[in-house]
C-alpha cells in the first residue's frame, strides 16, 4: 500500500471508531452511569450558546452542578463556542435534540480527526524509519480513551489537539529553527491550549523554554561557539507572542470583566461552591481543607491503589468510566507499554538515546527535556487538584502526556526485531477496534 493509501487508512479507521461512538452513547436525563463523565452538564453549555447566541457568563442558575454549585461555563469555553455554533447551523434544518447532541460531538470527532493527522505529520518529523513512525500514530490516535474523549461533549478534545499541535510546532522549529510555519503552528497549539484544559498547562510552559532554547544558535564567526539569534527572536519570536495573545486575550479579558477580576474562574468557582455546593464538596473537605499534608495524601492514595485505577481508566472505560473491557484487555495493553519501556532502558543502558532528527543535539536534548516536562506536568497539576480542589480517580486527567510519552515509548518499540513493532501495531489497531464493537456498542445497545 501505498504512503499516501497508509494515511487514509489511518485516519479512516479513527474517523469510523470515533463517529460510531458518538452515534451510539446516550445522554440520561438526568446523568447516569451509560453517558460520558460530565457530558450532561458539559452540553448545556454549547444548547445554551445554540439557543441565546451568547456566551454565558457562568453565574446562570440553570447552568449550575446540583452537587458541586458551579458551571462549567466559567472554565476556557472555546470548544463549547465552537460546538454552539454548529449546532446553530444544524438547528436551521432540524431541532431534533439527537442531531443537536451529535452535532456537538461531531466538532470533537473533527478535532480528533485533525489531531490524527498532525500526529502523522510529528511522526514524519520526528522519526527517519517508517516502522517507528506507525507505531508512535497508532500508539497515540488508537490509544482506547483518546477515541472515547474525541467522542463526547467535552473540553478535552481540543485540548489533545492543542498538544499535537505545539509537540509539531516544537519539531517543526528544532529541524528548521524560528520561521513563519513553526511560529503559525506553535501559536495555534498554544492559543488552542490556553482556551481549551488547564491539565494540559505545562505543554505551553514547555513550549515557551524550548523556543527560547531554539534561539541560541551555532555562531558562524566563532566555530563551537552559540549566539542568541536575536532577529530571529524580533521577527519570528514576537510575532509569535503577539498571534497568541491575539488568540486567547479576548477569553481572558471577557472573563476578568464579567468575574470582577478573575479572570481563570477558579476564584467565582469556589464561592460559588460555598454558597452553593453540598457539604463533601467544599473546600473544608478536600485534603487541604482537612489539614492532611501533601504526603500524606500520596500515602492514603497508594494504599487505596490509586495507581492501578488511574491506570484502569487511562486504558479504557467508557460511559461514566463504569463499561470496562475484559481484564486481558488490559493486560495486553500493559504488555504493549512494558515492552516500549524494556526498550527505552536497553537503549538507555547503551547509551544510545531516542531517535530525534535535529539540527543539533543541543536542541535534540532541550526536546527530550521539554518532553520529559509535558508528560510531568499532567500529572503534578492533577495531584494539585486532587489536594486543593476534589479528589478525582481519572485517568483521563492525565492524557495530555500521551502523545510525549509515546514518543519513547514507540521509540523503544521499534528497538526490537521488526516482527515486535509489527505485532504491536497489529493489537493496536485490533484492541481500538474490539472496544469499540466488543465492549462499548453492545452496552449502550
């Protein structure tokens, strides 16, 4: 098969798995355990947009969480715009509330379907060998919960774009150095990041050192020597600062006028859980509400197995992460994984590092750096939330480092005899379809 039969193939398979999901899942009224985890109260948002043509403030009774006493529309609201907005295209033809809900899901399905293809184009970027390259698409864009977050009303989708976006912008600058392509790219990823997932947070911090390590250059005039490239930085640098503000100040500003002052939300969200909110969700009763420490949050978490159930539904669950696939499923899954990281150490131990094509192990070393930061992050800000904010057991919390993880991960894959990184790219393809028609359709059916 042809490269270009090989990427239709690719994207068609995720297109299939995605809109099947989203066909099939059901929104109970109210929430239950079959709908996707929030999406009842997600999707007011976008009908609210669809139905006033205006952005809620966030402060509206009728958008609030029963329990929790907040909206989600005080948090980055983009995707919900974008989604209001093409249900509003739809409703001039028909107003029935399924074409309305899968209208909705149907904007995350395209921006999983977007984000497929910018990980093809990292892929191309990253690794000389084709092998290397499938197993890093598959391995991201077939990963179970990545097609199940690209399927249902949420903010995550754009969020997992956003990601790819700024890991291309990234490769994109470290192979050609600060141009016009890598500074369009970065500040979409970035503007798309900003707007869409606190979680995914550090990417843009990642983002921001590695452009500025980009600069430095090799000086011609002193061989061995770097110099700060201080046009590139006037010319592509600001341009790309001032195109991310232009992106994202808008939100932000909206947000400081209309939420006196705060302008993340985070402020209005607690006093609106104050006066709102049941007791067990107020900010008395989170671990730093209780005067537990920070360890001994991370002690009572590991004696509740907290890692195996993250594990569990970072793999796989569906409805509100309660449709879970056979145990073989997972330990299949888990194979895949130990297999790409018995790689990474064998090259580790070698001395031979991750493949990355640069224009210099400098900026090749900054990359894995900047990696290493991204898949870090995640998990830091959602152990933060955990303590300061409502202790959560999702894994889904922690899919912004999927696609730099899977960067060693395939790397360390693609170590082994070709038959390895055959055999994994084959029960990728068939466990993102078999949860799919195996496990997930037939319940909701």
């Amino acid at each position: 098969m042809k490269k270009a039969g090989k990427v239709s193939a690719y994207l068609l398979g995720f297109l299939v798995l995605a809109v099947v999901l989203a066909a099939f899942q059901p929104l109970s009224d109210p929430a239950g355990l079959t709908n996707p985890p929030d999406e009842y109260f997600r999707y007011q948002v976008p009908q609210y947009i669809c139905a006033h043509g205006a952005i809620p403030t966030g402060l509206e009774p009728e958008l609030r969480i029963p329990s929790y006493g907040f909206s989600y529309a005080l948090y980055n609201a983009f995707p919900y715009i974008v989604m209001g907005l093409a249900m509003q295209v739809t409703s001039l033809f028909t107003s029935d509330p399924a074409a309305l809900l899968f209208t909705a899901r149907m904007v995350n399905v395209l921006s999983g379907l977007l984000m497929a293809y910018v990980v093809w184009l990292t892929a191309l970027r990253l690794f000389s060998r084709e092998r290397n390259r499938w197993v890093f698409c598959l391995a991201v864009t077939y990963q179970p919960m990545n097609i199940f977050v690209h399927s249902y009303v949420n903010t995550d989708s754009f969020c997992m774009l956003s990601v790819a976006l700024i890991i291309y912008g990234m490769a994109v600058l470290m192979q050609d150095g600060p141009g016009l392509r890598s500074s369009l790219v970065l500040a979409a990823g970035v503007s798309l990041c900003a707007l869409s997932y606190y979680s995914a947070y550090g990417a843009i911090l990642a983002a921001a050192v590695f452009y500025l390590a980009c600069l430095f250059r090799p000086d011609s005039s002193q061989p061995g020597r770097v110099r700060f490239d201080w046009a590139g930085f006037r010319k592509y640098g600001l341009l790309t600062v001032l195109l991310v503000l232009l992106g994202t100040a808008w939100w932000f500003i909206r947000s400081a006028i209309v939420l006196d002052g705060d302008f993340l939300g985070l402020r209005t969200r607690g006093e609106l859980t104050v006066a709102y909110g049941i007791p067990e969700v107020q900010a008395a009763n989170t671990y730093a509400g209780r005067g537990i420490s920070f360890g001994g949050m991370l002690g009572e978490m590991l004696r509740s197995r907290l890692p195996a159930k993250l594990a569990g539904t970072l793999i796989a669950a569906y409805g509100s992460l309660v449709i879970r696939p056979p145990v073989w499923f997972y330990a299949v899954s888990m194979l895949i994984l130990l297999t790409g990281i018995a790689g990474c150490l064998i090259g580790f131990f070698r001395r031979d590092r991750c493949e990355i094509s640069a224009s210099s192990p400098f900026h090749a070393r900054m990359f894995r750096i900047c990696m290493a930061v991204c898949i870090l992050m995640p998990l830091v800000l959602y152990l933060l939330y955990c303590y300061r904010t409502d202790y959560q057991e999702q894994g889904r919390y922690l899919l912004p480092a999927l696609i730099p993880a899977m960067i060693w991960i395939s790397r360390g894959i693609c170590r082994f005899p070709r038959i390895v990184p055959a055999a994994c790219m084959v029960l990728l393809v068939f466990l993102a379809a078999w949860q799919v028609f195996a496990v997930a359709l037939p319940f909701w059916l």
